[in-house]
C-alpha cells in the first residue's frame, strides 16, 4: 500500500511539475530520470527486501530476535522458544540437553502464524492510499485530464522540444464563412484564454 500510495503520489508530482513548468529539454530529462530513481527506491524499499527477507537472500533477524517477537505475539510461547534455541546453542551433546531440547519441542505444539499478522494495523494506510485516487478523480471529472496526459507525453519525450501553447484561443463567430467573391467580409472572432492578444 505504501509502494502504491508514495509511487502514485510522486508520479502526479512530477506531471504537476511539468504542467506549471513546460521544462526545457535537459530539465525534463532530469526529471524523468529522477522519477524512475525514487520509483525503484521505493520498489527495492517496500517490495524487494522485503520479498528477500523472506525469501532468506538477504539476511533479516537473529533466530533469538524472533524467538522473542514470536513469543510477544503467543503468550503460549512465551520464552520456551528462546530456552529452546540457547540449549540448541551449547555445543555439548549431553542427553540432559536432548532431552529438554525435545520436552520443550513437545510442549511448542504447532502455531497458527496468520494469527500474528494484524491486518487492522495496516487498515491506516488505506487513507492514504485514497489521496492519489482522489487527487485523480477529480481532476478527470473537472475534465481537465489533458493535464497530466499532455505533462506524461512531455515526460516520456524528455528529450524532445516542445512549444508552449498560446494561453489564448480565437473561436470565430460568424454563422457562416460563404462571401460572393470581390465582396467584403466582415470575420467576427473572439479570444478565450488566461490572456487576451493587443492585437489580432
């Protein structure tokens, strides 16, 4: 939820910052690449190590480390596992050490480990990850799309120039645009945008 929610979130950001900005070329690619840095930053952070961890590629925590995490979860475990992983650790093969290696073994009887995962804890998250959505839905149903889809094009093309739309439009108003030839004729327009020209 977490990869999901900072990746999407970042991914606006960054065709909010294009939009405002119309980057140049170089600073666009900087951009870009920067983007695709923090996304595997956050792909390696919240989805590969941990896949590694427990996988057993990387190295996580001690068996004591967990004992003792196992043991704060099943009170019924409590500090049997560790007494069982300390004997385990003394290099004397004494049958008084078997012996209480397999009593405590007997008395660990088989644990349902999803009762440790606590999905409630992770329900605060689901907040967050309603911000990016949210942040999408509105600007898709205010009909202002073309705002990330012109920034993401910009983006992908990083190295490619782009100009700069005129912050004005002209739409012509005459109902019809047929004139006899040699005759006068007279073009009504209008300019619609955040600026209006001088001159025409």
């Amino acid at each position: 939820m977490l990869f999901f929610t900072i990746g999407l979130l970042y991914f606006l950001f960054t065709l909010f910052i294009e939009y405002l900005l119309w980057l140049k070329p170089f600073y666009r690619t900087v951009l870009f690449w920067l983007f695709v840095l923090v996304e595997l930053a956050l792909l390696v952070k919240y989805i590969f190590l941990p896949i590694f961890k427990l996988t057993g590629i990387k190295k996580g925590i001690s068996e004591f480390e967990a004992s003792k995490i196992i043991g704060k979860y099943f009170p019924e475990v409590s500090d049997k596992l560790l007494n069982m992983l300390q004997l385990k650790e003394f290099n004397e093969n004494s049958e008084l050490i078997e012996a209480s290696i397999e009593q405590k073994s007997l008395e660990l009887q088989p644990i349902p480990f999803v009762r440790a995962v606590d999905f409630n804890k992770n329900r605060k998250y689901l907040k967050y990850t309603v911000i990016p959505l949210l942040v999408w839905c509105v600007v898709y149903i205010t009909g202002n799309i073309n705002v990330f889809n012109d920034s993401f094009k910009r983006v992908i093309q990083h190295s490619t120039q782009f100009e700069q739309p005129a912050p004005f439009t002209f739409v012509i108003l005459n109902k019809s645009l047929k004139v006899i030839e040699g005759e006068s004729f007279f073009l009504e327009v209008e300019a619609v945008g955040m600026s209006i020209p001088e001159d025409v």
